[in-house]
C-alpha cells in the first residue's frame, strides 16, 4: 500500500488534526460544565482549571492546525484546473472539476466544499473565544454561569461547524479524491 504525499496531508489534515479536536470536545464541554462550586472544592476548582486551560489552548491550536493545513495546503490541490479540453475519466484528477462536471455531484461542491471554505474558520475562532475566556476568568468562572454557559455555547459551536465540515470532507474525498 502506498500514501502519495497529497493523501498523507489529507490524512493529518481531517483524520489527525480534525479528529483530535472533535475527539477531545467530549471531555473540554464536560471540564466546563463540571466547574461547579456546588460540586467541586476550591481545590479541586484550581486544580481542574490548570487542566482546562491546557485542553482548552491544545484544542484551539489542532483546531486552527486543522483549518490551516485544509485552507493553504489540502484546499490548493482540491481546486486545482485540469488544462483546457479536459474531459470525462480525466477530469478525477481535478476533483472540484469532476464534482462540477455531473449535476449528481455538483451539490457536494456548491454547498459541502463552501461549508469547508467559509463556515468551518468559526472552529478555530469559537475554540479561542473558548479558551481565551477560560484564562482570562480562572477560577472565577465557576462562580459565574452565564460566562460558563456561553464558554459551552461558543464551543458547541466550534464542535459542530467542525463536525459539519469534517463530515463533509470525508463525503467529498469518497466521492473525489485527491491524487
């Protein structure tokens, strides 16, 4: 079996990156929901947020890693124009001109490669709202719900355009892949 380098930094790109990210958002949301002073003590409250300051920062930077590498590297190849009278079986070479080429797979393009060109960069910004908020507050955050709950909200957030634009990718990449 054989990796060519444009499927090895798609491979980093959604399965490494993306998947660490949307893998850890369980246990980021469950950090924030769990900072509780009903439900912690005061030490536990510290020790807990020295945890979730370095998930919450290591979270945000594979989330940026992930968009980065998929924007500037794995994107350039996608959108990449087949010479001129390029037709049929050669354009899955040129995989946005192959999705555009059949009306049964231009909506993978038109809406599913949007999504991941536009909507997906509100991951790496809501993930760094998320973990600015959680360095900035410490552990006042757990005498503060509304601040805690809008941390959850911006990460929700940044977990589903993620999953959405993973989803998507993979869809994408079954129907053309990058060679």
């Amino acid at each position: 079996m054989e990796v060519s380098t444009r499927e090895l930094w798609t491979l980093v790109h959604g399965m490494g990156f993306g998947a660490i990210f949307l893998l850890s958002f369980g246990g980021g949301l469950a950090g924030l929901y769990s900072l509780r002073p009903e439900l912690v003590t005061v030490t536990g409250i510290k020790e807990r947020m020295q945890r979730l300051n370095i998930g919450m920062w290591a979270m945000a930077i594979v989330v940026w890693l992930t968009v980065i590498t998929g924007t500037f590297i794995v994107y350039p190849w996608y959108r990449a124009a087949p010479p001129t009278g390029t037709v049929g079986a050669a354009l899955e070479a040129f995989p946005r001109y192959f999705l555009l080429a059949s009306k049964t797979t231009a909506e993978w393009h038109t809406f599913g490669m949007e999504w991941k060109e536009h909507v997906a960069w509100l991951a790496p910004i809501a993930a760094t709202v998320v973990a600015f908020i959680t360095t900035y507050y410490g552990p006042r955050l757990a005498k503060h719900p509304e601040i805690r709950r809008a941390a959850a909200i911006f990460f929700i957030v940044a977990f589903a355009a993620a999953a959405i634009a993973g989803a998507f990718g993979a869809l994408i990449t079954k129907a053309a892949p990058i060679q």
